[in-house]
C-alpha cells in the first residue's frame, strides 16, 4: 500500500490486488516505528493518522525472574516522535487506501486472488466473482509475506535461517484500562518465555515455544498452558477463562529468511517476500516500509519512462540489504544471548546477558536499542515527488 501510494504520487499506474474483501482482520504487527511517523507526516499524512486509536510505547521493560530491565527507552531517540504508536493495522491500511484513492494514478482491487505471473509480464488472478483474469505490467511487486507466491511463480529460494522458537498469539482481557501510554512486558522464567503488548481493553501476548513443539504442548491441554501463562504474566482466573480452548490460540511458525537475489525478469519482492523477519523487536513493519519508499524513490523515473531493468531493480536490493542484514543480524542476537537460555531455564536474574546488565546500570545507552529497535539502521528518504505540505 505504502510504494502504490508513492508511485501513484509520481504518475507511474499502480494497480494493488490484495485478496481479503477487507482489511479487518487480526494482525501480528500493529506496530507504527517513528520513521514510518515521519514518512506519514511528509506524505501529508500525519494529522489524520494521529486521529486512529491509538496507544503510544515510550519504553521495553523485561522482567528475568526478579530483576526489572528497561531494554529501550525510545523517548531518548532523535526526531519528532519518540515512541512506537500501537494502531489497528486495519486502521492503518485503510488510511493509505483513502489517501491513494485521490490519486488518479491509483487503483485497488479488494477480494482479488493472485494465481501466478502472466506470460509476458503481470499477473494472473481471480476477482470477487470467481472470475480468471489477467493484469498486464512491466512490473509485479511481491508484496505477499513469508510464504509469497510471487517469489516462488519468479524461481526465487531464500536462504532460510535456524530459530529457537514459534510462537502461540493469544488474547487475555484487562479488567481494566490505565492510561493512553501503551506497555510492553516480556517476562522470563523458569524456563518460560512471553512477550505481552497493552492494548487498551485486552493484553495482546505472545508465548514462546521451543521450535516444533506446537502438537506436543497441546496435548499437555489448554488447562495447562492457562496455568503457565498465569503464572508468568500474574493474570487471574477471570482473565484466563477466556481462553476457552485451542482455537484462542494462533500458532505462528516463525520463521527468518532472505533472498540472495530479491528480484528476477519483471519480478521484485520487498518486505517479508524478500526477507522474512524474526518477531523480536517487532521490526518487520518498519522494515518493510522502508523497503517501499526505497523502491519508489528508485523505480519511479525508469518506470514512467518506460526503461526498467534488472539494473533498477538491483540497486532497490543495493540500497536496502545492509539494514536488513544489520536488523536480522541484530534479531540472531538476541535469539542466541536471550530467547535460547530463556526457553532452556538457564535464564535468571544472575544470569542476565551482559549488554543488558550494563544498560541497566547506565540508563542512557538504553536509546542504543531503542534507535535500532525503534528506527532501525536506516531510515529512507521520502522521495520529493510524494511530499505533501510542511
């Protein structure tokens, strides 16, 4: 959505074919970084982005056994907005549909399914009705997640890279509502591991699990798992009793990933097409944005003058593949010093991970990883022909 608005703001035709009806549905990643902020104040977009719910995370504190760890503290990084704003994806997407849709440039198919590449450039896909039909293009974007269909249809393989952990997502509710200021808790113990976002009225949480033990820890039974999740969070009866079996609970494979080479004839994949990411840090989005200003920036000119190559589309990967391998590089990290020893029970307030015990003792370096968590390694500049007002 964001590199179709971009490139419709240059001239270039854009059709974006998403295959729900709509956008409401749940979303893992409702995290807005302060680059894409900045990116929708100069798009013009900030003022009406800052009317969607919202809640708003200045700080990430961890608590390993007894000790309190404040991992980041984004109010200490540059810029106008030091925080991460918690917004419905829906909300947000919906936004950049609006905004796309005064430009005349722009098109958006809702309930269309991508089938595969059109011979000759494009793609093929099945519109609400049911109906095969054909979109021609000099070029087709994946934009479709780890498991893109685009990639494959283009012969791309990514590297695919070990991980220690899935993930079950859960919802517990609150039984009641503090303040506008979100909070983000992981807590560490006795061999369990989660991560839990305040979302207002309910806590969106996500519990590790070793990796592939889906099937065997739900034979335990959902009674079990609502005690270790009590347990490690301190929520009680009431709360948990809404978790009323399995289907309350979402299984995320995860999975980190990157293609050696993101594009291919008339092909190019960005986001987690190119290089699927680690949910530690919730950086996903955010690089992904990034990707799309970098490849509007690039490919606007080539493309409105009828003259992309595969040279174009390799300079996109050139400019993007330093921070994705920083962001990804800092995401093995921190699954091998915290998520490893966590889910073995060796992680304990006596064993907290060096870099951690000395951002505790000087509170200032904690805007080294709110910068990078929060930021990322590069922020890209939004092209002049997509700006609008101050």
């Amino acid at each position: 959505m964001v590199l179709g608005l971009l490139l419709a703001r240059a001239g270039v035709e854009v059709t974006v074919l998403e295959k729900h009806k709509d956008f409401f549905r749940d979303f893992r990643g409702d995290t807005v970084h302060p680059p894409t902020l900045m990116l929708l104040d100069e798009l013009g977009l900030g003022e009406r982005f800052a009317k969607l719910p919202s809640r708003r995370l200045e700080k990430m504190r961890m608590l390993i056994g007894d000790r309190t760890i404040v991992a980041a503290d984004f109010s200490r990084i540059p810029g106008p907005h030091k925080y991460i704003a918690m917004v419905p994806q829906w909300d947000f997407l919906n936004l950049l549909a609006e905004a796309a849709a005064g430009e005349p440039a722009f098109t958006l198919k809702m309930g269309a399914e991508v089938l595969g590449l059109r011979e000759g450039g494009g793609v093929r896909y099945r519109d609400p009705d049911g109906a095969e039909r054909e979109l021609a293009a000099p070029l087709v974007v994946g934009c479709d997640g780890r498991d893109s269909l685009i990639r494959a249809e283009a012969g791309l393989v990514p590297k695919e890279y070990d991980v220690p952990m899935d993930v079950w997502w859960v919802r517990v509710p609150k039984l009641e509502d503090t303040g506008k200021e979100a909070q983000v808790f992981g807590r560490f113990e006795g061999g369990l591991a989660g991560v839990t976002m305040d979302r207002g009225d309910y806590f969106q949480t996500s519990y590790l699990i070793r990796k592939g033990q889906d099937a065997a820890q739900r034979a335990e039974g959902i009674e079990r798992f609502r005690e270790r999740i009590g347990g490690l969070f301190g929520w009680n009866d009431e709360q948990l009793s809404e978790i009323r079996g399995w289907d309350d609970v979402k299984l995320l494979k995860v999975r980190m990933s990157k293609l050696p080479h993101w594009y291919s004839g008339r092909v190019l994949c960005i986001g987690d097409a190119a290089h699927a990411m680690s949910p530690v840090g919730g950086m996903g989005v955010n690089i992904a944005v990034q990707d799309a200003v970098a490849a509007a920036r690039i490919l606007a000119a080539p493309l409105l003058r009828g003259t992309l190559t595969a040279r174009d589309l390799a300079r996109v990967q050139r400019r993007r593949a330093v921070a994705v391998t920083l962001a990804q590089k800092q995401q093995l990290e921190e699954h091998k010093m915290l998520i490893e020893p966590a889910l073995d029970g060796t992680l304990n307030e006596r064993t907290v991970p060096l870099p951690l015990r000395i951002s505790d003792r000087f509170p200032q370096l904690t805007a080294l990883a709110a910068v990078m968590g929060g930021s990322g390694p590069l922020r890209e500049k939004t092209p002049v022909f997509a700006r609008r007002g101050s």
